[in-house]
C-alpha cells in the first residue's frame, strides 16, 4: 500500500506553521504542504505458480515480466547517462568545475527531475551556483516522486551538505575519499559519510551513481544500501517482496544474485525496484529521453524465466 496526497483538506493544526518566503521576501504556498492523506493500493498480480531462484519472493508471471521492463529501463537510463546525459545531468558532465558539477548533481539527486518534458524545471527554478553561497529556493518549487526534501525540514538538509562539503575540504574532495580506493570501495565508504539529517537513501544512492555514470566521479554501486534504508523505503520494501526475504544482508546478497543473473549492473536494482512498486502515474524516469531496450527487456524476463 502506498500513501499519498489527497485533495482533501488537511485538519486544522493547532498553531498555524509559518508560510514560506521566497528569497525576495514574498510569501507563497508551498506546493507539498500537508493536504491529508490517501490510500493507494498497488495491484498485485494474481498467483500463477510462477517460480524463480532469482526471484523467489514472485509469484505471478505478470510481475516478472514489470520487473523485467524497469531493469531494462533502469540499465537503458544509465546507459543514457553515460553516452548522452539529458537535460541537466549535460551540464553535470561538462563541468569545468567539479564542484558546481557535484553541487548541481546534488540538486538532481535531492529535488528528483519531474516527467519529461518538463522533468528539469523544478530544479532550474530553485538553482544556484555552488560560489554564491547562497541557499537554492526550494519551498513551493516542484519535485520529482522520488525527491528527498521534506519541506517542513526547510534548508536544513541542505544546510547539513554545505557543512559536510566544508569539513572534508571541498564536495569533492568528500565524494573521493582516498584516491587508491577502488570505485565500489569508494561508494560504500561515501555513502556512509553522507549519512546527513534528512539525506534519505534513496538519494544519497542517485547522486552517487550519477556521479559515477556521469564521470564526475570514479564511483560505482556494488551494493544497494539496504541496511540505511527507513521503514518506509520503496526500494527497501519491494526488495523484501521481490527477493523474499527481510534481513538487509541476506537482501544485497540476493540482489547481487538477480543483478549477476539477469546481466545488468547493480545500480540499476535501485530505481527498477523503486518503479516495480509504484503505480504507473508515480513512476520516476529521472529525465531519461530513452525507453526499455526491446532486446533486452525479453532478455531479462528469460533469465527471469518468465517467457
């Protein structure tokens, strides 16, 4: 079950939360304040006796065959990256400076890029340069379903990375580490230094990876993340019903078994398992211009053993 905003009007708080201002001063709505709540139920596939090592946790042909398009997806999106990153993820790679490149990959992994095409503009909106010091303008702007911000921490998130980027030198130099640490090595050590208040999963796992794919970065994921995950991570909960198990190590150990399985690299897991769980409407492409490769897509659901 998913929980979402509804149009229903949220029941009087007992005292009235201060209203946001812009950086001019302006007050104005912020466009995920509290609005109440919804029930979504997610449609589970009716059991056909459909069985697979790499997927012990299925139990319907159907479900394979979804999980099969978001890994071919997910594998085409960062393959995307790579060659010929869409939108802002260009200006990332082309960067002189790496740290406006780590700074505006920050941004991305943070406010999460909408639909296409206008998956960027919430992000360009609220902008601003690392140099300027200044502080992006994210209340009321627009963010993506798999943004990290809560508006009612405000910018103290951010606030917490400027901090961090400052006691280990540069963004950069944070985002390295040591230099003679392979690029998996160096993704683990990083994402635990990232542990920031209000920094969840989800996107510390997307600013690396993009860094990575984007070339900013010598940055690999060999591993989801799993035990940093909160109880209510997508990524984290549909592991736990795709692969069939609960323990975070016997998870990534499992999902390493699925990525080696069905050909495709571990980072990819995380954004195809976030997808799988939600409902068509609340997919996350991150500004990928590029679909499910058709060739690969039947090439996973075969290893998945769902053809």
């Amino acid at each position: 079950m998913i929980c979402a905003k509804s149009d229903a009007p949220a029941r009087p708080a007992a005292r009235a939360p201060r209203q946001p201002r812009s950086r001019t001063g302006a007050a104005r709505p912020n466009a995920r304040a509290a609005t109440g709540l919804k029930v979504r139920r997610v449609t589970r596939a009716a059991d056909d006796g459909f069985e697979s090592e790499l997927v012990p946790g299925l139990r319907a042909t159907e479900d394979a065959l979804r999980l099969a398009d978001e890994l071919a997806f997910s594998e085409a999106r960062l393959a995307e990256l790579r060659a010929a990153p869409p939108g802002l993820y260009a200006e990332v790679a082309a960067a002189p400076d790496a740290e406006e490149a780590c700074w505006l990959a920050f941004l991305i992994a943070y406010l999460c890029p909408l639909s296409i095409p206008a998956a960027f503009d919430g992000i360009t909106a609220a902008r601003v340069s690392w140099a300027s010091g200044e502080l992006p303008d994210i209340d009321g702007a627009a963010l993506g379903p798999r943004s990290g911000h809560d508006p009612g921490r405000g910018t103290a998130t951010v606030l917490a990375y400027r901090s961090w980027a400052a006691r280990t030198g540069s963004q950069y130099a944070g985002l390295l580490g040591d230099r003679e640490w392979e690029p998996e090595r160096r993704f683990v050590r990083t994402f635990e230094r990232l542990a920031l208040p209000g920094l969840h999963r989800g996107a510390r796992f997307e600013l690396l990876t993009s860094l990575g794919a984007l070339g900013v970065v010598p940055i690999e994921a060999g591993t989801m993340a799993l035990a940093a995950a909160d109880p209510s991570d997508a990524v984290a909960l549909a592991a736990k019903r795709v692969l069939g198990i609960g323990d975070a190590i016997n998870l990534e150990r499992r999902a390493a078994a699925l990525a080696d399985g069905v050909g495709v690299p571990p980072a990819a897991l995380d954004l195809a398992l976030h997808n799988w769980s939600q409902p068509g409407e609340d997919r996350a492409t991150m500004g990928a211009t590029v679909g499910a490769d058709e060739d690969r897509r039947g090439a996973i659901a075969a290893a998945l053993g769902a053809l």
